[in-house]
C-alpha cells in the first residue's frame, strides 16, 4: 500500500506541470530562462559571402553612428570568425573585432 501512494505521489508531482500547462495554453516542455541565446532567431549556416544590410542599416559599417564596426558579424560559426581575425564570444554566439 505504501509504494501504490508513493507511486501516485510521483505521477502527481511529474504530471501537475503538463495539466497546468494545458490549461493555459503554453507548451509543456520547459523553456529558456529569458535573454538566453535560444530566444535569438536562428541563423542559417553562412555560405562565405557577406550578408547583405538589413532595412535600416547603414551599407558601410565605417558609417556605424555608434562608431562600431558591424564588419565581423556577418560571421556567424566559430571557424568563420576566427578564420577572419576575430574574437568568437560563445556566449553571444557572435564574432567580434579584437
């Protein structure tokens, strides 16, 4: 009789999460904390060529307001970046100047 309740104990406390989330509609298995690097969009693989600038960004990276380059972050894979002559931050998942 003691493992029957200790059994539904356990099945109570793995399963109370996916009735809750059922009811409220979120997905059932758990997500990142917010700000983590699964929050920012996918990129695909680079194929070599540079990216062209996004709507709202300046052509030439020179013409940064910020005085920041945006040069490097076109690479967007370890290799490519240090291959270039930059500095991968792996936490960002972005390639930087050093």
């Amino acid at each position: 009789m003691k493992k029957l309740m200790l059994g539904f104990l356990v099945a109570t406390l793995i399963l109370a999460p996916v009735f809750a989330a059922a009811q409220t509609g979120a997905p059932s298995s758990p997500q990142a904390p917010a700000g983590s690097p699964s929050d920012k969009p996918k990129t695909p693989p680079s194929s070599g060529q540079p990216t062209p600038p996004k709507a709202g960004q300046p052509s030439d990276p020179a013409a940064s307001p910020s005085g920041t380059s945006d040069s490097m972050s076109q690479y967007n894979t370890k290799a490519a970046c240090e291959k270039a002559g930059g500095m991968w931050v792996e936490e960002a998942k972005l390639c930087s100047k050093k």
